[in-house]
C-alpha cells in the first residue's frame, strides 16, 4: 500500500508540477481535507492510470476518485450490471448472460458527463461476441442492449456535458425522448453528430438545449437532416460551430442554407475536407 500510495502522490507531483510533502506512513495520507483532496483529484481528470490507482489508496479516495473516474464510461459490464431488473430481464430473454453475483458498489452511470455514442456501441459488440451471439443476429441484439443502456443512462445522468453521436445503422434510436432525456441534457456544452440524424433528435435539442450548447460539430452526410438548421438557430449561446466533410459527393451547397441560420453569437466557422 506504501508503495502504491507513493506512486500516486509522485504523478499527483508531476500532473500540478508543484512539490508535494513526502509522507511517512500512509495513514497521514488520510488527513486530506476532502475538498483539498477533490480539488488535486479533479486535476487529473485526463490521466485515467492514475485516477485508476487513486480508487485503490483508501476509501475516502476512491469516493473521490470513482466520482471523475467514470466520467466516461469505462467497463460496459460494470454498466450492465447497473441495469434495472426489468431490462436485465429483457436482455436475459434474448439470450444475454448477466452476472449478478456482485451488486454495484456505487451507481457508475450517474458519473457519466462524457457520451460516445459509437464507443459504446463497439464495446457492446464485443460484449456480444464473447456472448457468442450469431452474426446473423448481432445488429438487433445490439440494438437491444443499446436502447436499455440509452434508458439508464438517460434516468440516471444528472448533467451531461458533451455528446459525440454519429449515425450508424443501429443508432436510429431517438434516445432524447426517453424518461430523464431532459434533466440528462439540460446542461450539455458540446455536440458532435452526423448531419443525417433523424430530425427528432434535432428538434429534442433544440427545446433542451437553447442556451448550453456553445461548441457544435457536424459531420457532412448525403443527407442533411430537416431539423439540423433548425437546432442550430435555436442556439442563443453558440460560439464555434465546425463542419466536417469526409465524404466526397457531398453537396456543399446546402451549407448556404445552415449558415443563413447562423446566430449572432457565433464567433468560428470553419470548414474541414478530406478522407475520414
């Protein structure tokens, strides 16, 4: 433990770049004053090894720690396991094999702040696989998972902060009109998604979100979705906005009718092209 706790405290040294009190024996590590100890915690918010062995020195630490730990989602069965019985249950019915033996210590999917739609989905496929679900049936039991997930984490995500959603043949789910969608995105800074979401999502947002989204990133499909320009009109607060064309046969010229929607609060533009 001695040791371990020496490592923390040297890559809490190097991530402030101050000098730190060399400790004698663990246990004076645990005088910390909790919001002190929060405050050098928070510092490293990016360095997910160290945060990692910070859950492992002490109890009061790892309350800390699993707090900015999990603000992405970092096991996709820890998040299962957080399930609510009746979707446990939905998952057992289509032939999902859930451990249950241990109950959660905390409630991980509450930490969420950061959303990478895709992420989770690979990570849910790789799940599966081990599951040995057929081919076959893997994009609708993807599906599946995915929706139960979207539920939990739009019940139990207090404030989400950036959402990264690009459209993929299983994300047609209009996860912004669940039960909590509201409370979930009510403070959400910044947005990346596909130009061809379904117009629900768009119009969701744009009743949520009119006054926290100040970052936006669209990614450029065939399609430009009908409620895209009008999400981004609705944005009193949009500072940057940038525009990605991986694609080509893109028609550009639809661009003209997003940027006479622009708001005046708009302080960068840009336009990225090129292979994804």
């Amino acid at each position: 433990m001695h040791a371990n706790l020496c490592y923390v405290m040297n890559q809490i040294s190097q991530t402030l770049s101050i000098k730190l009190l060399k400790f004698e024996c663990p246990a004076k590590m645990l005088q910390f004053p909790i919001d002190c100890l929060n405050d050098i915690i928070e510092y490293l918010e990016d360095d997910s090894n160290t945060l990692y062995s910070c859950l492992l020195v002490s109890r009061n630490w790892c309350k800390i720690s699993v707090r900015i730990y999990w603000r992405y989602i970092r096991n996709l069965s820890t998040l299962i396991a957080c399930l609510p019985n009746d979707s446990k249950e939905i998952l057992y019915n289509n032939g999902i094999s859930i451990s249950t033996s241990k109950t959660p210590v905390f409630n991980y999917a509450s930490f969420c702040k950061y959303l990478e739609v895709c992420k989770v989905i690979k990570d849910i496929e790789h799940f599966l696989r081990i599951q040995d679900i057929s081919v076959q049936n893997l994009n609708d039991i993807t599906t599946i998972v995915l929706q139960e997930i979207f539920k939990l984490l739009m019940c139990q995500i207090s404030s989400l902060r950036e959402l990264r959603y690009t459209l993929t043949n299983l994300t047609s789910i209009t996860f912004t009109s669940y039960p909590g969608a509201r409370e979930c995105l009510k403070n959400l800074s910044t947005l990346s998604c596909c130009s061809n979401i379904q117009p629900e999502f768009f119009y969701h947002l744009s009743r949520i979100c009119q006054t926290t989204i100040h970052t936006l990133s669209i990614i450029l499909d065939e399609l430009i979705s009908n409620g895209l320009g009008d999400l981004i009109s609705s944005l009193q607060n949009l500072r940057h906005l940038k525009v990605y064309q991986y694609k080509y046969g893109v028609d550009l010229t639809d661009i003209n009718t997003l940027i006479s929607k622009f708001p005046n609060s708009l302080v960068t533009f840009c336009i990225y092209r090129g292979m994804g």
